[in-house]
C-alpha cells in the first residue's frame, strides 16, 4: 500500500508545479548573480511553510570582493539554512540545492526561458533540471511530512546555496565553513537520477592560456610574431597530452570506464589593437580538464601546466602565460556504507525497477560534504534534459517520484 506521504503528493502535484514555476520564474542567472535577494527571501518563507526553522545568510561584501569579479561585486550573495528537529533522533541528514541557474541564449519553442511552461509531461524553463527542480520536490516532500503530521527519523538540515555555476566559494564551500550545521549525512540532490544514484563526481580545473606574440603590419609580417598561429601550432601539440589522459582511467560501480579529458577554447580571444592588417600580438584560449574521482586538482593541475610549457618550449618563438581561473575538486565515496544501501533501496521501491550508483563526469557541491565534512555524501534528484540548453525541462513525473523518495527516505532511515 502506498504511504499517507506517497497518497498526499500524488493528490496534490499541482502544487509543485506552481512552486517549481515561481522559482523559475525569479531569474537567477550567474554570473552575475541576479535576483539573489528575492529568491532566498521566498526560500526562507517555503521552508519555514513547511515546517523548518528558517534563516539566511548574507556574504558580507568584504568577502564577496575577495573572491567575485569586480563587476559582480554589486549582486549580493545569500545562503538559506532550515532546520526541523526530530524528537528523539539522534542522527542529522543534510540536504542540498543551488539555487543560481546559468545564462540563457536561443530562441525557445515553448514559452520563455523563465516562463515554466507545462507541455505534455514536461516543464520547461531554465533551471528546471538545474537544479530547481530538486528545491521543489524536497519542499513537497517536506510539505507531505507536515500535512499527514509524520516524523522524520533524523534531525533535518535544508541549505539552498549560491554560486554552484561558477565556484560554489560564496555558496556551499561558505555554508561547511561558517553556518552553524552538524550532518552525519548529506543528499546534493543532483548528480544521480532515475534508478541511479550518484556516489562521486569528476572535478575540474580551469585554466586560461594567454600566447605572446609581437605586431607587425600586415604587408611585412616576417617582422612581428603571430600569437594566432604560435597558438594553433600549440592546440595541435595537446593532441598527445588528450593521449596521454587517456590512459589514466577510472571505472564507477555502475561498470563505465572513465577518463580524463580536456576541452579547448571554451572561451577564446585576441588582444587589443587587432586589425585584419595586423600581425596579433596576443591570442587567449582556455581549458577545461576535468579530474577524475581518483585524481586530485593539484596533481591535474600541475601535469597540464608542465605539459604546457614543454610544449611551447619544442615550438619556435612560443611565448606562454599561464592563469588559473577556478577548480572543483572530485570525489568518490565507495558505496557500501548503510546509508548509500538505504537510498538505493528507496529508490528501488518507489520506482518499482532495480537501482544501482554511478558517478557523475560533471562536478557539483558533493565534495564540500564529503571532503571538508567528512561524512557519507550521495546525489539524487529528479534531473531533466537539455540542461544549460534551450529547452531546458524536467519530467513531471520524476519531480513527483523525487519528493516521494527524500519523503520515504526521511521516515524510513533512522541512521
């Protein structure tokens, strides 16, 4: 038989659907990080609607302009928190959401990107599957507890944080430092969807390659040093570093071998005084390497950049700089502890198929838990399809099975 919870939110969906469009309906595009303030006003509201003691947390501005662009300086960064104490519990589980979503381009075919539009069995709009979708159904799940008066069987912890689209520093690597939270377990409610469950993460670094060239006119271009062409002549040797990488391998529980990669020119430019006349002085280009959940960022970071150098070493007249724009460390938890079995267990029963974990070649905010808190970390939420993408959209149907799984797992596991 279905439980008083799994009965209340198949009766009430609707009402997820009109909180998921709110959400994605408050524009919180980063960078730079819009509508911060009117989001996490509302966030702090639903949560304490749903039974939790409420707050948030301002980044002070002395921080934030240690750590943002200077541009961005001026879009304040916010933390929610919400607790529920469970009377005689004795474990704490904490979930986990980003709130920002990132910026939109393209035409879309159904309604705007902010607009929530329902098609079929779909809803679309940016952030739907990143990750405000997961906000909605745990505040449905939460909202089930509370209407057919059931007790959690752990204390409960609710953070919905800033900044996961660019460095998470201002957002969930604040909240493990600063906010007053003691979980024994964590859920970043992405990464895993369907039948699995995600028990680790790539991670990434990002860095920014600038190659110095000199100008010259375009009649004599013997006289100056050709950034453009020093640069592709340096793409073209990444080609055995991508070899290299592929060696290195990693395989997750669900038996994917995975390997290291790197992706070019993400972002790519030339300098100033540019002229179609003008020998470029300077050419940009960025890579993005992602970790594996066996590897570290420092070891990553350093094999690139040595390979880098060489590399412009072995090609005439290759001036190099090097800059780091961000990281994000990998993790991996393997999955035998009871409460990795107990979410695959709920999963299983409320989805009615066989579960099993993976893990994740994106990053997200699992690592803060699981390496600065050093407790049981796993991502599950509803995900979605097109996601950064036009038509962003989440299935209704995995946003309801999502809020009867945290509602399932939270009166079921005691830890």
């Amino acid at each position: 038989m279905p439980s008083a919870n799994a009965t209340y939110i198949d009766a009430h969906s609707a009402d997820l659907i009109l909180r998921l469009q709110k959400l994605v309906g408050t524009n919180t595009v980063n960078p730079p990080g819009q509508n911060y303030d009117a989001i996490t006003q509302y966030l702090v509201a639903e949560l304490a609607a749903v039974g939790l003691k409420s707050r948030r947390f301002a980044i002070p501005k002395s921080v934030a302009q240690k750590t943002l662009p200077p541009d961005q300086v001026a879009f304040p960064r916010y933390n929610v928190l919400g607790k529920l104490a469970a009377r005689g519990a004795k474990k704490t589980i904490h979930f986990n959401a980003h709130y920002d979503v990132v910026p939109v381009s393209g035409k879309w075919k159904h309604g705007s990107a902010f607009s929530g539009t329902v098609k079929g069995d779909w809803i679309y709009g940016r952030g739907t599957a990143d990750m405000k979708g997961s906000i909605a159904s745990l505040l449905f799940a939460l909202q089930a507890l509370r209407a057919t008066d059931t007790a959690p069987k752990m204390n409960v912890e609710v953070s919905f944080t800033a900044d996961e689209e660019t460095d998470s520093l201002l957002g969930a690597g604040w909240l493990v430092e600063h906010a007053p939270i003691k979980p024994d377990y964590a859920v970043v409610m992405e990464g895993g969807e369907l039948n699995e469950v995600c028990c680790g993460h790539n991670g990434v670094v990002w860095l920014e390659v600038t190659v110095h060239g000199l100008a010259a006119h375009g009649s004599t271009p013997h006289e100056g040093i050709n950034a453009l062409e020093k640069m592709s002549a340096l793409i073209v040797a990444l080609k055995g570093y991508k070899k290299q990488l592929a060696r290195a391998k990693f395989k997750s529980p669900d038996g994917e071998t995975m390997v290291p990669t790197i992706n070019l020119g993400g972002e790519f430019s030339a300098g100033e005084g540019g002229k179609i006349n003008t020998v470029p002085a300077l050419a940009k280009f960025t890579i993005d390497r992602r970790v594996l959940a066996v590897e570290t960022v420092a070891a990553a970071e350093s094999d690139l950049r040595a390979y880098l150098a060489a590399a412009a070493k072995k090609i005439p007249q290759c001036r190099i700089s090097i800059a780091k724009i961000s990281d994000n460390h990998p993790c991996y938890h393997a999955p035998t502890h009871p409460f990795f079995t107990a979410m695959a267990d709920t999963v299983a029963r409320v989805r009615k198929q066989k579960s099993g974990f993976r893990v994740s070649s994106g990053f997200n905010d699992m690592h803060f838990f699981s390496h600065h808190l050093k407790i049981p970390t796993l991502g599950y939420g509803p995900g979605g399809e097109d996601i950064h993408a036009i038509d962003e959209r989440a299935p209704i149907k995995e946003l309801i099975r999502s809020a009867k799984i945290y509602a399932e797992l939270l009166t079921t596991y005691a830890g």
